[in-house]
C-alpha cells in the first residue's frame, strides 16, 4: 500500500511527499533509496558531509551505514539525531527539481 503525505497551507498549496521504503547501502557515502511511488535512486550524501556541522558525524563510515528508515518521517535516519529532508531525498535521488517552496 502506498502511503502519501499531505501538507498543506495557505502558502503552498497541497504538496505530495514520498516516503522512502526501502534503503541500501552501496559504497562510500552511496545509499541506494526506494520511495513510495516505486522510484529509486542512489544519493551520494558526501556534499552533505561536506557542508558540516550535524552532517560532520556522518564522515565515520560504520556510523553513516548505521541508518535505519524512520516510518513516521519517511526519511532516512542515523541514530534518530541526522535525517535529510524527503523532498530533498527524492530530488536527489530522481533527479527532479525541489519543490518551490525550497527554492524560495
């Protein structure tokens, strides 16, 4: 069963946002990600490593393959600290445009 969010406000309009359902991890910063919708893609996280701060920790490999799929979220997550947003997960990994309202 595909599970679609919804969110809306007066701003921006209805916005779909896909779940990530299933996660692998390939090589280096590679995780190989499948969204609710059926797509897939690999996201190499290194460009968020490399902007720092929360993303820092994620440099120690054991730790970035430590990730578990949070349901309530939709997202990625290590150690229930470090998550990427699910509009920019699947824009990444389907090579597709953030919404506008992320561009913004």
């Amino acid at each position: 069963m595909t599970t679609i969010r919804l969110i809306s406000t007066q701003d921006m309009g209805v916005l779909m946002i896909h779940d990530v359902i299933k996660a692998e991890y390939k090589a280096d910063y590679k995780i190989q990600l499948v969204f609710d919708d059926g797509k897939t893609g690999l996201v190499d996280f290194s460009k968020f490593i490399a902007k720092g701060g929360v993303f820092k920790k994620l440099e120690d490999h054991e730790f970035f393959k430590n990730f578990t799929i949070n349901k309530d979220l939709g997202v990625i997550s290590w150690n229930n600290e470090i998550d990427i947003a699910p509009e920019t997960l699947y824009s990444e990994a389907t090579n597709t445009p953030l919404p506008e309202w992320m561009t913004e």
